[in-house]
C-alpha cells in the first residue's frame, strides 16, 4: 500500500484530523492487557509497594480525652511567640531607680541567672505553645516612693524664747514677734478693703414723690430732634469748595513726592551706617541686658524657695494660715517642767504641719 495522502493544514481542524495517535492507542492496549495479566506488573513493582510492616499493636489506642487535650486552645495560641512581632519594651523599669545597696543584690541575682541560663536549654528547644504568663523572672521592679518636693521639715523647731524655762532676752524676741503678729491681723482687719454688704440700705420714697418720679413731658424727644436739624445746617455751610488742580500742581505735587521718598532713602542708610558703627555698644548693652535678667532669674529663684519654706503652695480653696506662736507670759514661767500647764495642742499641732508641707488641703474653721 502507499503513502496516504496528506491533507491540508490551512485549517486548525483539518490539522489536528491528521495526527496519527497510533503510539497512544498500542499503549493504552498494552497497559489493560498487562493489568489483565496481573504477573507482569507485579514483577515490575517494587517491593516497598508489594509489602509493608504492621506495627499498630505497638501503638496504646488514644482516648478521646487524650486527643483533646492535645488540641491547642484559641487563647494558648494567642501565647504562642511571633518571630515577626516584636516585643514592646517596659517603660517601668526605665523609671525604677533603684539605691545602691541594692546594685548588690542585682549583681549576685544577675550571677546566679547566668549559671541557670547556662543549665537550662534555649528557647529553641522548649515548646513556643507553652508561656508561663506569671513568670515574673527579670520583673523585679519595685515601684519608687514619691518623694516630696517640701523644703518644710516634719518637725519644726521651736525658737529658744517659747521655751519652759527660757532665757530672758530670748523670750523677749519671741513675745515681740508674737505681738507683731497680732498686731499685722487687727491692721490688715482695719485697713483692708470693706467686705460687699448683703443688703443695702435705701432711702424710703413717698406716694406723692412716686408719681413725679413716673411722669414724662416727652419734651426731650423734641429737644433732640432741634439740635440735630441746628448741626446739619452748621455741617453744610462749614463744607469748603473744592478748587480744580492745574497739571503745574499736579507736577509739583509729584517732585515733592519724589524728593521726599529720595530724602527718606538717604536717611535710611545714613541710619544704617550708624547702627554698624555702633556695633560695640550695641553688645555691650545686650550683655548688660542678659546680667540683669541672670539677675532677675536668681531673685525670682530666691523668692519663690523662701516663698516655699514659709508656706505651701495653694491647693484649694482657702489659704494656709499658721497657727499663732505658742509664747508663755512672764507670770506664767516657772522653770519648772512639774509647774508646767497642760496643752492639748500636739493634734492640732501635727495637722498644721500636714497642712504647711501640703500633704493636706486647709479648711476654712
């Protein structure tokens, strides 16, 4: 037999109707008549697929109870550590500031950690699922006390004049001061702005006085309405006629323009020129300026500290007021500590102290 004809290939389908698929076809009926055989295939597997071990005696069957404890919770796996996410750093230890007996204590933790870290395996090797979240290694922080800012002392003491037993001269100085105190209330009482009055006193008015009070001519509306005609007229005789400008003017008024603006140039750089001459004298009075704000700066520092040490600063409604200087008169010194009265002022005395450290606000009593 010869050669079939070829067919055109112009077109796609006529393309693929000519590929001869022979090879396909004897492969397929070579495979089924070896699965039907059986023999060959099995002498052309290997042994792995033929044969395999049965080892599921060896293997306890897990419980239920068993498998779902292997199961990682939704929450456990929140715990589990992102090698993307980093970790956000403490801002409390930053603010720790810890004294110097307890570096020691630091130093010795920090040696026996190291030989623990040693000990211990990576955390490579332990289970990323498991994190104790109440661990509280390397947490040793301990919140700083507040320390105050009160130039004020706990304990205040007291002048030797307010003594039991005091010396005369001292005691003098005490008793003089605790007048002067007394005596700077009554006149600050006395000299000081009146209070506003709750009420206010007013003249009584009678029946017959009311009605003249309440009666109106209406002559007033009149009255204005004259003036303001009298003002107008005096406004439109007053009002000058204006007279034409020429181009002469017009010219002048431009050179003069002119002129001045050239004037106030020349007076601007000789100005300039002075200030550059005056350059060292402008330094030193900035120097000078800058002492005496250095100046200004320390008075103020030293006033606001005495300003401190005297009281504290407001902190609510009513201000401090210090309790009046406990002075003994002369009759009442006996030298004795067995002749001394009693005074049931340590309470009051303790808030008061509270009160001038401001740890308390003041009460109005």
């Amino acid at each position: 037999m010869g050669k079939a004809a070829k067919g055109s290939r112009k077109g796609k389908k006529a393309w693929r109707a000519n590929i001869s698929t022979e090879d396909i076809d004897d492969y397929f009926q070579k495979a089924t008549n070896d699965a039907l055989a059986g023999a060959v295939a099995v002498a052309s597997a290997p042994s792995d697929e033929l044969f395999f071990v049965d080892k599921s005696t060896d293997i306890p069957v897990k419980r239920k109870i068993e498998k779902h404890r292997e199961r990682v919770l939704h929450h456990e796996s929140l715990l589990q550590r992102n090698a993307f996410v980093q970790p956000v750093p403490s801002s409390i230890l930053k603010k720790c500031k810890k004294s110097k007996n307890k570096k020691d204590m630091q130093k010795s933790k920090a040696e026996s950690s190291k030989t623990d870290i040693k000990n211990t395996p990576k955390d490579e090797d332990q289970d990323p699922a498991v994190v104790e979240i109440w661990n509280d290694k390397g947490e040793d922080c301990v919140k700083p006390k507040k320390k105050l800012n009160s130039l004020i002392p706990a304990v205040e003491v007291e002048p030797p004049g307010c003594s039991f037993n005091p010396p005369f001269e001292a005691h003098q100085d005490s008793l003089a001061q605790a007048v002067a105190d007394e005596m700077q209330k009554v006149l600050r009482k006395e000299l000081g702005p009146e209070p506003v009055p709750l009420t206010v006193t007013g003249e009584i008015v009678d029946e017959e006085d009311k009605y003249f009070l309440e009666v109106d001519d209406g002559n007033e509306s009149d009255l204005g309405a004259d003036i303001g005609d009298a003002t107008d007229e005096q406004l439109e005789e007053r009002q000058p006629k204006r007279k034409r400008v020429t181009r002469v003017e017009q010219n002048r008024r431009t050179r003069r323009k002119a002129q001045l603006k050239a004037e106030a140039e020349a007076k601007k750089l000789e100005n300039l020129s002075k200030e550059i001459d005056s350059l060292p004298d402008i330094l030193k009075e900035i120097a000078k300026e800058d002492e005496e704000k250095n100046r200004r700066h320390l008075r103020r520092i030293v006033t606001k500290q005495e300003r401190r040490k005297s009281g504290p600063p407001r902190l609510g409604k009513h201000k401090f007021k210090p309790a009046p200087r406990q002075v003994l008169l002369t009759e009442e010194i006996s030298g004795s500590l067995r002749k001394l009265k009693g005074c049931p002022t340590l309470a009051r005395d303790r808030y008061k102290s509270l009160e001038k450290r401001g740890l308390l606000v003041p009460k109005a009593r």
